[in-house]
C-alpha cells in the first residue's frame, strides 16, 4: 500500500507539472490596461493544489487513446474551473477564508473586487478552452464537452451544491440531503473529469456511465476525507483554516457519523469505486489509485 501511494503520488505530480506548464502558457499575461486582472487569474491558478481533476481527466482520456495535448487543454479548463470556485468560496459573503493553498486568498492579495472578475474569467476562459477547434477536431465532440462542463458547474452542479452548503449553516441537514449537497458541490466536477476522457474518445454510453458512477463513490470518498481532515488535519498541512465547519455548527459526514464510522464509509466507497473500473481491466489502474489515495491523503 506504501509503494502504491508514493506511485500516484509521483504521477500526479507529473501530471500536475504539465498542467501548470499548459496553464502557464494558456492564461492571459499580465500587460495592457487589464494587466492586475491577469495577473490575479494567474495567482489563483498557478503555483499550488493537488490537481486531481485534471489528474482524472488525462486519466480517463488514456483510456481512449486521446492526444495528450487535447486532453492537456480539458485539463486545463476544470482546473480553471475548479480554482474559480475556490476564489469565489473564500469571499467574505461565503466562507470568508484568508489562507488558501498556504498563500493569502485572492481577496486578501488583491480586493474583494477583483476576487470577483477573477472568478468571472477563470469560468469563461474554460468555456474558451473546451470550444476551441485546438481542443478537439469535431464540433460535436467540443459540444458535448461544453454541455457537460455546464451542467457539472452550474445550478445542477457545483453552484447547486455550493448554495446547498451555505443552507447548512443555518438549517439541520440528515445524511442524505449532505450526500446530495456534495454529490453536487465536490462531485459533479469529478464526474466530469472522468467523463471527459471518454468524451473526447468517443467512447460508447456503457464505458461513459462506468466512469461516471466511479467518479460519484470516489467524489463522496473524498468529501468524508474531506470532512475527517477538518477535525484531524492540521492547518500547516492543510493549506487552509481547519475546524471550520464544527465551529460553524455544520452537518457534515463526520458530525452525523462519527469519525471512526465516516472513516470506514469513506473506504467503503472507495471500494465500491474501484469496482466500476472492472471494465477497463488493468488500464484503469491509475484511477483505482486514485480512489484509495484520497481516503488516505493527510492534506
């Protein structure tokens, strides 16, 4: 178990290193009039995180036999996404967080204002990303991309969950209505993520759905390692504020569950991921890495 966690480890690392290579060269610099803006949507998204949807994302397009500088560009656009929503979530109208990443928020480098548009740019500059011919050959395949992006970030999605979350703080939520909020919030990126690869691969309905039910028991996986870092983590570890959500008096998977049953959930699910993947034999073996990896991870 060692080895395999130190293995996905050193993968997402590399996959991690070209995806800030392709970020780096694919945002806006910083010059002209709109030079702070470029440089704000730069900080936020350059210089840090784990990567791990764009990790699923050349994932899941491996197993199609996608180019890899096609499957780079999707990558690039759920990072862009995902870093978006962050700087949107640690506004001071949401979970008002000065530390993200082990760096000051967007907010506290710049101002709230720009915080704001810097969100705005990231999301439509993943929408530029996934509609450009350089993306993919096929406008259909661009299509359905753009489509499911919008319905894994939007009111169906991550937005949807997000607003579920900021209910929570002030009503009761049982387990159900906190696993839909991050079936939501955290998973519907993820679902994407996996999907994309088969997406770009145009790959049949059946594999598509195997990916797609893998990324919802992983996604929930990692929220619950989520939730137990944020009783057990540490901030220095963590990048961010620890304990928030108890202080908050917020349901989440630990508080209902406990920690030693939401630790044994969140092995559950993994498990039950992992066997999703049977379709795709040893081909998938980074993804079934990925599913024990989140449960375990410290940060």
């Amino acid at each position: 178990m060692r080895g395999e966690v130190t293995d996905i480890r050193t993968a997402m690392a590399a996959t991690g290193a070209e995806v800030e290579r392709a970020l780096d060269r694919l945002l806006p610099k910083p010059v002209d009039t709109e030079a702070r803006l470029f440089e704000a949507m730069r900080y936020a998204a350059l210089g840090g995180g784990k990567r791990l949807r764009p990790f699923l994302v050349m994932s899941s397009a491996k197993l199609f036999g996608v180019a890899e500088t096609c499957a780079l560009r999707v990558a690039a656009a759920i990072e862009c996404v995902h870093c978006y929503s962050l700087v949107h979530d640690d506004l001071p109208a949401m979970d008002d967080d000065d530390t993200r990443r082990g760096k000051p928020t967007v907010h506290k480098a710049f101002d709230e204002a720009t915080a704001i548009l810097v969100g705005d740019a990231l999301l439509t500059f993943a929408f530029e990303l996934a509609s450009d011919p350089a993306t993919h050959a096929d406008p259909m395949v661009r299509s359905t991309l753009v489509q499911a992006l919008a319905r894994a970030a939007g009111g169906h999605g991550m937005v949807g969950g997000q607003m579920l979350d900021m209910l929570a703080d002030h009503e009761t939520f049982d387990i159900g209505t906190v696993t839909r909020l991050q079936r939501l919030k955290t998973g519907a990126l993820f679902a994407f993520s996996c999907e994309a690869g088969a997406i770009l691969g145009r790959a049949d309905d059946s594999r598509r759905q195997a990916l797609r039910a893998y990324a919802h028991d992983m996604g929930l996986a990692f929220q619950i390692a989520d939730d137990l870092l944020d009783v057990e983590g540490r901030a220095e570890d963590i990048g961010k504020r620890v304990g928030k959500d108890q202080a908050q008096g917020k349901a989440t998977f630990v508080s209902i569950l406990g920690v030693d049953r939401a630790r044994e959930q969140a092995r559950l699910l993994a498990d039950q991921a992992i066997a999703h993947l049977a379709v795709f034999e040893q081909r998938a073996d980074p993804l079934r890495s990925v599913a024990r990896f989140v449960v375990d991870r410290r940060s």
